[in-house]
C-alpha cells in the first residue's frame, strides 16, 4: 500500500501540481487549504487509514500568520511534517524544527528535491517506527513478568515478589546495593505497576551534577535568578509532579542540598530559585545508593533525618558474585535483546559457543549487570560470524582467556554443573511457554510433576 501524504497550502495551483508530481510518483495525496480543515482530514484519516506524511504551509487562512501555522505542528503527534513556506526565514525554519517538523523547504521547489526530502523522511521515520515496536517488544519479552529484572535466584525472586507488595503504596522507597545491579530497573518497575504509571518518571543522578547546579535543576528557577537565567526553567521537582522522583546516588547530595530536600518531602512544597511564590508538589520519592549510609550519618556525610524519611521501605540488591546462578539467564537475555535489533535490521542470529559462555560464568563481574551487559555488547559488536567466542572476548578484553580456562578447567563440581544447567534448562522452558507447567514438561522430556519437584527444589518460584 502507497503511502498517504496530506499537503495544506492556500495556493489552489500549487497544490494541484504538487499532488501531480507525488502522484506520479506512487504516493496517494489529499490536500486542502487551511488549517481547520487539514486538522478535519487528518483525524478522520487516523480512524482508516492514517498519512504517513504532512507537507505544511505555514501562512495559511483565515490569519495567514507564520505562527498560527507553527502551532498547528504538535497536532499531527507522531507523523512527520515537512514544513514549506515562501518566507525565506532562517529563524522560523528552526522554529518549526523545534517544535516537531521534520525539515523546512522554502518555495519555490524543485520537485526532485522534494521527492528526495519525502523519501529520506519516510524512510527514517519507518525506522523509527521499528525501532518504536522494538522498544515494545523488549519490554513485553519472556522476561516481562518478571518485571525486568532477570534472573532465577532466590534473591532476585524476593525482590520481585516485594516490588508488586510496594508498588500499590505511596510510601518511601531506598534501594541499596553495589553500581550495576539494577537499582534504576528497580525503581522504575516500581513506578510501572504504581497508580503513578501514567505519569511522568524523573530520574536525576545526584553525584553527576556539580553541587552549584543541583539547586536549580531540581527547583528550577525564575528568569534573572543568576547570571545567565535568560528565562525562567521549570524543575525536576515540578516535572515530577503527580509522578515519581527517583533521586539515584542520593549519598552523594551535598549537606546543603539535603537540608532543602527534607523541607521539600517534608511540607510537600518548595520556591524555585529567585522566586518568592510556594509551589506545592505531589511526588513519589525513590532514592539509590551503593554507599552505607548509616555509616555516613556517622561521620556527618548524611543527615539522619532525611535517612529516615528516604527509608521508609528498603529494597537490597546484590552483587553478581553472590548469585552466581544468574549469570547465564542474563546472558541469554541480554542476547536476545540484541538479536532483536539484529532482527529488524535483517541480519542473522547471533548465539554464543560454550568456552564463552563459561568464561561468563567464571568471571568474578566487580561491575556486576551493567559490565557483563556492556561485555557481551562489545563481543556482539565485533562478531564475524553468528558465534561469540573466546576470540572476540580476548579481543575486548586485552586477556588470554583461553589458556586460563584451558588450564584450570571448571572448578565447580559435576553435580553443581549439572544443577546450574537444570536451572537454565527449565527457567528457558517456563519461560518459552509463559509459566505453563504442562508445555514445559513436554518441551523438557519429563513429566509434569517432575518439573514440579525440580522447581520446588531449585527455588524457582
């Protein structure tokens, strides 16, 4: 099916020889010459079969003002608009680009010019779109029920299990664990199953801006506040509203910061920097940490009183190190990922051989999810074949791996290997067939109660 291109512009000729130009080159035109009435076709279409292209004048009736026609933009949402205009302006090109075209073309116009910049347009916007439906389908993969965090340990369990407990509740959230494992995919699988999942989830590291920043990023701030305040900023606070505030690495506030913040959860309200009027806010906090903050508040690096009010319930995650079981369903899972960009871009399959996938499991991970995850990256990036092995990990990694693992063998005994091997097998099969327990037990060759009794003794769920 040809795509549909909706062209608004007064000029009745005009629009007659564009749409016979775009229909001889094998796209299906509708035009009109107002902004009322493109808005009318437009929302119609969306009900049948939508444009996929919006060419938009922008001095149109009944005011034929630049700015009317700008405004129009946001109304065709996610379609690309191409915007034309006889004001060879500079500054209302960037105006409109700001606000959601995708180009500017100034009149008069060459044809093949303009089938060129629609044919760049749809092209990237389909990719786009693609990748859009890649998002999606990560996020409703296998692992979904598992609310994003991977894994068959008993503790990634429990922590699942507490998320859904907490999600329903208002209250304070304080992840601690080490860099790496999954704080933020914590926090924000809370804010997804919260009453707050329609609205806005901010996220702010606290150790990435410097402390003179802090202020005004989380507060915003009044044109004139301080040097260079050219307009007034809304904050993240503001931004958070009705939402969730997740405050990552909240050790690493300043004193002065965490005073102001305390207020702020405190009283539920704050003044943006240079302004002496009271915004009222109503947020979610969640706050990550890999330090001790006991420990902190002893050496007067935290405030007690803020410990107290960010704690109100506390999620611990752990280290790879300590749940070694994890490591190749997080393998497998990081590869499906990317086989799925591999995917839309038409190329083969990748999967991993054996010496690499026990490298994985060998290795101690002192950076934990967010290391392996970039490792096996990196090894997928330089791939010459559908195969990761110990070649592209040497490669990466600077390390003769292969005479080490050569050398010392598998450390862990037979029935440890085979018990991790069960546990991979049956986490794959239950996960393949959606929890099914019938399904799965086929898949594997053993009886359903077998499967039964191998889930109750490998803890899986």
């Amino acid at each position: 099916m040809s795509n549909k291109i909706l062209l608004i512009d007064d000029e009745v000729a005009f629009c007659e020889l564009c749409a016979l130009w775009l229909e001889q080159a094998g796209y299906q035109v509708k035009f009109c010459h107002d902004i009322d009435t493109a808005k009318g076709l437009f929302d119609s279409a969306k009900k049948h079969q939508p444009f996929n292209l919006i060419i938009h004048d922008l001095a149109l009736p009944p005011s034929f003002r630049p700015e009317d026609g700008l405004a129009a933009i946001s109304h065709y949402q996610d379609v690309p608009v191409l915007v034309l205009t006889g004001h060879d302006n500079r500054s209302l090109a960037l105006k409109a680009i700001e606000l959601g075209a995708w180009d500017f073309i100034s009149k008069p116009i060459d044809p093949d010019l303009l089938q060129l910049i629609i044919q760049r347009t749809l092209e990237k916007n389909s990719l786009l779109q693609q990748v859009k439906n890649l998002e999606q389908q990560l996020q409703q993969s296998p692992h979904d029920d598992n609310i994003g965090l991977v894994g068959t340990s008993s503790t990634i369990q429990s922590t699942r299990e507490l998320i859904h407990r907490i999600s329903a509740t208002q209250v304070a959230v304080l992840i601690q664990g080490p860099s790496g494992t999954g704080k933020e995919i914590i926090a924000n699988a809370i804010h997804r199953l919260s009453d707050r999942k329609d609205q806005a989830f901010i996220s702010l590291h606290c150790g990435a801006i410097p402390a003179e920043l802090l202020e005004s990023e989380l507060f915003g701030y009044k044109k004139g506040a301080f040097t260079g305040a050219n307009s007034d900023r809304k904050g993240l606070l503001a931004s958070a509203d009705k939402g969730t505030l997740f405050l990552d690495e909240i050790g690493e506030m300043p004193l002065a910061m965490q005073v102001k913040l305390l207020r702020v959860l405190q009283e539920g309200s704050y003044y943006p920097v240079g302004s002496r009027q009271l915004e009222t806010i109503n947020i979610r906090l969640i706050s990550a940490t890999n330090r001790n903050l006991p420990q902190d508040i002893l050496n007067a690096l935290f405030r007690e009183d803020l410990y107290y009010r960010i704690k109100g319930l506390t999620i611990i995650t752990t280290s790879l190190a300590t749940r070694k079981e994890d490591i190749p369903v997080l393998v497998q899972h990081f590869l499906q990922q990317h086989n799925l960009i591999r995917n839309v871009q038409q190329q083969s399959q990748l999967s991993i051989d054996h010496d690499a996938s026990q490298w994985f499991m060998d290795t101690s991970w002192p950076g934990n999810i967010r290391e392996l995850k970039n490792t096996l990256e990196s090894a997928a990036a330089i791939c010459l074949n559908d195969h990761i092995s110990l070649q592209e990990i040497e490669l990466i990694r600077g390390d003769k791996v292969a005479d080490r693992i050569s050398e010392n063998g598998d450390s862990r005994s037979l029935e440890e290997q085979v018990r991790q091997l069960e546990i991979t097998l049956i986490s794959q099969a239950l996960t393949k067939h959606k929890g099914n327990k019938t399904h799965s037990a086929q898949s594997l060759g053993i009886t359903r109660q077998g499967l039964i009794n191998k889930i109750k003794r490998y803890q899986l769920e």
